[in-house]
C-alpha cells in the first residue's frame, strides 16, 4: 500500500484548494493508499533566508516537514495561482525541505517520489498558468511529476454546498488512481 502525503499550497480558511485536497485525500484513501493529509497552517516557517539558516539552522517545523516527506512515496499538492505561479507559502515549504541537515542531501526528501499536481481557481484557468511552474519545480528536485494534472476552473460554483463534494469530478479521479497505481508500483519495502 503506497503512502501518500496530501496537502494545499493555501491556507485560507474557505480555500478551494483545501476543498479540492480534502477530496483529493479520500479519493486517494478510497483507493487503497495511506494517505497523510497535512495543513501547513500546522508548520509555520519563516520566510527562507540563508543567513538565518547559517546562524540557526533549520526551523522545527522544516525538520518535521521533511521527515514527513521522507517517509511518503507520493505527493499530492493542490495549490492556487498567485499571479501566474506558486503561491510564496508553497514555494517556501518546498525550499526549506530542500535544505541539506547534517551532511543529509536536501534532495532526499524528494527522493524517488512520485506527484499529482492539482489547482482550482474561481477564475476560467483554473489555476492551469501555475501548473507548469509547480511541475518545473518539482521536477528539478527530483520528482517525477505524473504527466497527468487537474486544473478546476470556476471553483466558486463546482462544489456542492451541501455536501462538498464536486458537482463533476471528471477526471480528478483519474489523476488521483493513476498516482495511487505509480505510487504502489515504485513504493520500494523499508529498510531495516
């Protein structure tokens, strides 16, 4: 069973993004994965500065951050489009993550995972500008990012009020079962 690590590049109490991973998250469990569902409200970090990083290493919540990472096959990041690209929370949790410990490679982390990328905007792109950027990103850590993507436009009328759910799912589910399968298949047994 792969693991797989969930969470929204927005904190944003009423974001559509922390809608979409929520969905996103139980498809994954629906489909057999473990599934870790983070909020990064839970990890505050500062802005990266690496005179800060020399004078005091790295903050407790990069350190749990990481150590979360590494012990996931997958990622699975819904996030929302800043200005055409990764909103600065996203991009700074990705950046301190990617930071060496302690003769530790801050590629580790990122180390033989496997992504889905997701976005949801209430605008007609859906996000769909950010994506490449996030997927550039990832990509240059060391992540092999699933050719597949989902891109929700017009978020602020695709969900049910009632129930949350989205009115047409369409092909968030197939992104979500292909990342649960590459993830089983790569997911490699623990070391001991």
């Amino acid at each position: 069973m792969p693991k797989i690590l969930a969470f929204s590049g927005s904190i944003r109490r009423d974001s559509w993004n922390r809608k979409l991973i929520l969905l996103a998250a139980d498809a994954c469990q629906a489909a057999g994965a473990e599934t870790t569902l983070i909020d990064l409200a839970d990890y505050p970090l500062p802005l990266y500065n690496g005179d800060d990083e020399a004078r005091d290493g790295l903050p407790d919540n990069a350190l749990r951050l990481k150590a979360l990472f590494k012990a996931h096959d997958a990622l699975l990041i819904a996030s929302p489009e800043y200005n055409s690209s990764v909103p600065p929370l996203l991009k700074n949790t990705l950046d301190w993550v990617s930071r060496e410990w302690q003769g530790e490679s801050g590629l580790l982390p990122y180390q033989d995972k496997v992504a889905a990328i997701l976005a949801a905007s209430p605008g007609q792109y859906g996000g769909m500008r950010m994506l490449p950027h996030l997927r550039q990103i990832l990509n240059t850590l060391g992540v092999v990012v699933l050719p597949g993507q989902f891109s929700l436009p017009h978020a602020d009328r695709a969900f049910d009020e009632e129930n949350g759910a989205l009115k047409s799912p369409g092909r968030l589910h197939t992104v979500v079962m292909e990342l649960v399968s590459v993830a089983a298949a790569l997911a490699r047994p623990p070391v001991q």
